[in-house]
C-alpha cells in the first residue's frame, strides 16, 4: 500500500514539472529575447572580428527607425550601426640596422594609434635585458595610444553603441614596410577620416647605423596625416582631438633624478611649459578638492575637461612632447603657412595635460602626457576634404637631431640657460674622441686632462698664491697677538703686509670663479649625454648610472640598495686634497672651517652616490691631476714665493739708513708696478684716510662751536 502510494506520488510530480515547464511557466513568465551570441573571427593578423550568426533575421529593434514604402508597407531598416572591422596590428620599419629604418614601429587597428616604438641602433638595448631593443614608446599598461583620435560628431553617433572612435577598430586601407592607411567611415556615412603613418628610409652606411654617428633627424620622425572628407550632401561642422606620446619610458628609477617631463614651445610671446607628473598630480587634486567641498564626486572624464577648460594652453605650440633624461617624443605640426597666418587661423585651439597613469607609490613616476583639441573645422560640401600634418620625433636627445626644423627643440636638450653653450661645446668634444675609437670612458677622461691642461696656468697662479699665504701664516699671526681685538688696525697692518709681499688675497678665488661653470658644464653634459647609456668600463655596465658594484641585502636611507664604489673613491681623493693643500688651524676660528669642509666633503659623497659613473669617473680623474698638478708645481711655488719675498723689510731699511764710507751705494731696486686689484685696494685705503681727516676736522669744528 505504501509503495503504491510512493509511485503516484512520483508519477504526480513528474507530470506536473513536465506542464509547468513545458507549457505554463512560459506562458505566464516569458523570458526576454537574448540578442544572437557574437561569433568571434580569427583574422590573419592575429586579430579577431565579431560576425552575427543570425545574419538574415529581419526583426527590428526597438532602437531602430523602420522607413515607409510608398504603399504603407514597412521598409528595410536604416543601420546607422558602424561598420565592423577586424581588429589588426600592423608594423612598419625594422629593427634590423641594415635595413635603412632607424625605427619599428608597432600600429594599432584600435583607434588606429601607435601602441610601441622601439629603436633600432643596437646601442639602445633594455636595461634590465641587453638582448632587447629599447621600446621608448608604449611602455604604459593602459590602453591609451599615441596619436588616437577622437572627433566630436562620430563620437556623438558611437556613444549610443557604447563605443569611441579612440578605441573601436578602423579598417587598414594600405600598409607596406614604410606606410599604412586606416580608415573609418561615420555611422551615417556623413564624414570619412583617414589617418597615413609614414617612416622614411636613409641611406647611411650600414657600419655607421649606431650611436653618434646617426644624425639624421628625418630617420627618427613619424609622419603623420590626418584627412578628414564630408561624405554628405550637407556642411560638416566638427572638431578633432589627438592624443600625445603616451608611455615614454622611465629608465633607472632608484637613481634618477629627471623624471616626465611635459614641454611645448611655443611661437609668439606665450612663455614654454615645463610640467611634471608631480605638478599635474596637484592640478588634479585641486579639481577633487573644490568638487569635494562642493558636495560633488568627479570622474576621470570630468577631470579631463576641466584640465581642458581651466588649465589648458592655447598658444600654437612649435613642438609639444615628453621627455626623460635620455629620450624624448615630440609633436610638431606640419603647417607651411606663414607664421601670422598659422596664428590668425590656428590648427590646435588648446593643448592640456593629462594623467595617463597615476604612480601610488611615487607621483613622480606617474605617466603622463597631453591631448590636442583642434579649433572647429568646416566641411562645405561633399568630397571637400582637411588635410593635417604632424611630425613625431621619437629618439634620442642629441642636438643634432633636435636642432634642425620642424622641431627646433633646444631647451629638451636639458644644458641649461647660463652655461648651455659650455655643456654644448663638451658634449661635442666628448663625440669627437668617440669618433677617434676610443670607449667613452677614456673619453670622460681625455675630456678631463684637456680641461684642466687649459687651466693649468690658473692653477699655478692659485698654488704660487696658496704657498705665500701659507708662508706669511706666522707673521699673520703675530699681527693677531699684537693688536689683539682691534680687527681695523689688524685689517691695516693684514692689508700692508699684503701688499709688500705682492699677494692678492683674492688670487685663490678667481681660478674658482673660472672653474666654476666649466664644473656645471660637465656635469650637465655628462648627465645628459645618451651615448653614455650602456657604455662599460671595468666592472661598470653602465656609464649613465651609478657603478652598481653589488646589491645590499637592504634598501638603506637615501643611498638605496645598489653599493657604488665610484662615490666612495671620490670622497676620499677629495679628502687627500683637504689634508695636501690645506695650512694647518691658527686658530679656533680656522679650525671650525675646516671641520666644515670636511663635513661638506662628506655631503658630497652623498650627493654623488645617485650621480652617473661618468660623472664621477670625470670627478676621479680631475682630483689626481690636482694632487699630481700641486705635488709638481709645490717646489716650485715655494721658491718662487721665497725669491718674491725681500730679506729686509721696507721699515727694516729706512730705520739702518744708508751704510757709511759709500759702502751701500747700489741703487735701489724698481718697485713692482701694481696690479688692477693691488691699485684698487689702494684707492680704498687712500679714501678711508680722507674719509678719517674729514671727521677730525668736524669734530674739531664742533669743539670750537661748543666752547
């Protein structure tokens, strides 16, 4: 009976699951049509296209407008849906440095952008592996492109479809090894933008396709052309927008001290732009902070237009780029018009920055860059076409590759403005010993024997001058016990003991003066110089970095985790100077300063532990030419301080007066004509006194009027 009843129970409730399902649940509870699952096509490039497997249905949309045939029928659907394009990577140039292309450059179907470019030189190898070329462009993990496109009236129609013209795939019209073609039509057919990359092939030789000798700028410049065509019967108003180099690399990041860097020039009166990621940070908080004490949240897009509305440049720029240290991409537009006219009637209405991606560790290692908004622009009628032109330098910062036309970039060479023509001058000398076939090391220091060969006859003026001073040390300081706390009367009788023994207290200063701006020339040269990039010496890989002898097994304060010798050699050469040259403490006074120099010698150690190997091999070198220069020249300067010196004193000899019987009948010898500064001091002097007569004189006439 129980069993019986068990069975029903079974046969009831599957029956009843069969009708529900089968015939009222859907029914009472439809379910909404799915839209036919994408079929993904695998393209011969590797790229993928989306194709509708239910290709012949005819249902409408709700979305779309159904046109009317003439009998009242429904007629086909109007598809303003865009056209469908596989999605392509597409590489012009080569690698290879026999190929005649200086560059590879990787192109994107996605917003038919630049996504990489790596530079063929072998030189330019990754650092951290030396069996890859460099990738100066693209290094960002983000999917912005360099060069993407935006245009405000096939955005307007895209954005309903929940796509951008920036990322959606553009059909590749033509592509060779030195030139492709995208292209894409607007949803309604009423404009067409084609976008051209162009390389241009040199004929350099095939053993000079390395280093310093490639000094052809049209070999690292992309060109690029925008056209824009109205397809319609109707004006085309519209405006375009172009992203800027996006992903520049950043190179050594423990150690350098240059980081991206936004720079645009601009032609007219308008001052150029220096920009970091740190200031751009702050912008970008500024615009959080004001929609946060407003009550508001902000989004990215939101931050984007107000960076464009309030903190954008509307200057027409001759160049606007990113650079880093060694490297720099750089934006020019092609514009041939006359400079008024390229002013009256501009390309680009405003250029403003842009956070590409922000660094939570450190801002300064943010990527960022900058976006290009045209002034509006007017199709009038149908096939009438825009036409706009852009070089983008991507390479190393060389003069010779900067210098020339369209960019005239000087100021990203990073020289400075006081002693750039000096840094230049270097960096041009440092080349020509390269180009004799010696290493760049022995470069650095056949630059540092020719430097301080030319100043050699300061330095010994210095060495004569730093002998007197140290021989008249025990009559200064029995001026100084004598006249005790009077410093005027110690200053008188300093001075006049000065100037019999014709030194110029300020003889060691000037060779200073000299030294100083040759001293900043090589540093910016030697810190700026690309050819250092990879350069070995010894156990140094890299002569634009700190040596790297090994790794700490932790990060220290300030100095890191990399162990530099070269810092290290450098203190210690400079402390064997201090010990040489400097005359032992007279005084508590002096013996404060030099405990000072030697602190600050330490301070240096510090400062050079980040600095290139270069830098401080320059600094080794330069400081055993100094001790050698002084051991030699140290005799010398003491007998000809001594010779310098007379055995009897001016006051010595008028209180002896002259010898009798005629025995002193020699003429006495010609007086030394006085310098610029001994006159000088002189002419000082002689005005203290004058000034001193003056007073007694009004004192004394007071005196007279009181009584």
């Amino acid at each position: 009976m129980d069993n019986r009843r068990f069975v029903t129970f079974l046969v009831c409730f599957f029956a009843f699951t069969y009708l529900y399902n089968g015939l009222i649940a859907p029914r009472l509870f439809p379910k909404p049509e799915q839209p036919p699952a994408p079929v993904v096509v695998e393209d011969t490039d590797g790229g993928a296209a989306a194709a509708d497997e239910d290709a012949g249905e005819t249902e409408n949309p709700d979305d779309q407008p159904v046109a009317e045939k003439e009998d009242g029928e429904p007629a086909a659907v109007v598809d303003d849906a865009p056209a469908v394009s596989p999605n392509r990577r597409v590489v012009i140039g080569s690698l290879n440095p026999q190929s005649g292309f200086f560059m590879e450059v990787q192109l994107n179907s996605a917003g038919a952008a630049i996504e990489s470019v790596q530079l063929s030189d072998p030189t330019f190898k990754e650092l951290t592996d030396v069996q890859e070329q460099l990738v100066v462009v693209g290094t960002n993990s983000t999917d912005d492109r360099t060069f993407s496109t935006a245009i405000t009236t096939i955005d307007a129609q895209l954005e309903k479809h929940k796509l951008k013209l920036k990322t959606i795939d553009w059909e590749v019209v033509a592509s060779d090894s030195g030139s492709a073609t995208f292209s894409f039509d607007a949803p309604d057919r009423s404009l067409r933008v084609e976008k051209t990359f162009r390389l241009h092939m040199t004929d350099v030789p095939p053993e000079q396709m390395r280093g310093a000798f490639l000094t052809d700028a049209a070999g690292f410049t992309i060109e690029t052309e925008l056209k824009v065509t109205n397809l319609s019967s109707e004006p085309q108003l519209f405006e375009y927008e172009l992203q800027g180099p996006v992903g520049i690399v950043l190179e050594n990041i423990e150690h350098t001290r240059k980081y991206r860097d936004i720079k645009i020039e601009f032609i007219g009166e308008e001052d150029d732009v220096v920009l970091g990621a740190k200031a751009l940070n702050k912008l970008y908080e500024n615009h959080i902070d004001v929609a946060r004490d407003a009550g508001q949240g902000i989004s990215e897009v939101q931050l984007r237009q107000k960076l464009k509305t309030n903190d954008s440049w509307t200057g027409v720029f001759r160049y606007a780029g990113v650079d880093v240290q060694f490297f720099a991409g750089l934006v020019a537009p092609l514009d041939d018009r006359p400079e008024a006219e390229r002013l009256a009637n501009k390309w680009i209405d405003r250029t403003y920055p842009v956070m590409v991606q922000q660094d939570r560790v450190d801002v300064n290692y943010s990527d960022i860059s900058f976006r290009m908004a045209s002034s509006p622009q007017t199709l009038p009628a149908e096939g009438d076409s825009i036409v706009h032109r852009f070089a983008f330098f991507v390479g190393p910062k060389r003069s010779e590759l900067l210098d020339p036309e369209p960019m005239e970039a000087d100021q990203v060479l990073d020289y400075g403005s006081w002693f750039g023509f000096i840094a230049r001058g270097m960096h041009r000398l440092l080349s020509w010993f390269y180009s004799w076939g010696m290493p760049y090391a022995l470069a650095i220091i056949c630059l540092t024997v020719l430097v301080r060969g030319c100043m050699f006859p300061l330095s010994r003026k210095q060495a004569i001058s730093a002998a007197k001073m140290k021989d008249l040390q025990p009559k200064i300081n029995e001026l100084k016990l004598k006249y005790g706390e009077d410093k005027e009367k110690m200053a008188k009788a300093q001075m006049e003991l000065w100037r019999k023994h014709n030194i110029n207290p300020l003889g060691g200063c000037f060779p200073l003066l000299f030294q100083f701006p040759i001293f900043i020339a090589l540093y910016t040269c030697l810190n700026t110089a690309v050819d250092l990039r990879l350069a070995q010496f010894l156990w140094i890989e890299n002569l634009a970095a700190p040596d790297a002898l090994f790794r700490m097994p932790a990060s220290l304060p300030i100095l890191g985790q990399d162990f530099n010798l070269l810092p290290c050699i450098t203190v210690v050469l400079f402390f064997i100077q201090q010990k040489l040259f400097m005359p032992p403490p007279a005084d508590e006074q002096q013996a404060a300063q030099q405990k000072m120099m030697n602190f600050m010698t330490l301070f240096f150690g510090f400062m050079f532990w980040h600095m290139p190997a270069g830098l401080c091999l320059y600094f080794i070198a330069s400081s055993m030419w100094g001790i050698a220069e002084r051991m030699l020249l140290g005799k010398t300067s003491t007998s000809t301080a001594a010779a310098a010196e007379p055995s009897v004193t001016v006051k010595e000899a008028a209180v002896a007066g002259p010898k009798k019987n005629g025995a002193n009948t020699k003429a006495p010898a010609t007086e030394k004509k006085q310098g610029f500064f001994q006159k000088l001091m002189a002419a000082a002097e002689e005005a203290q006194k004058q000034a001193e007569k003056t007073k007694e004189k009004q004192n004394k006439s007071k005196k007279k009027k009181g009584r």
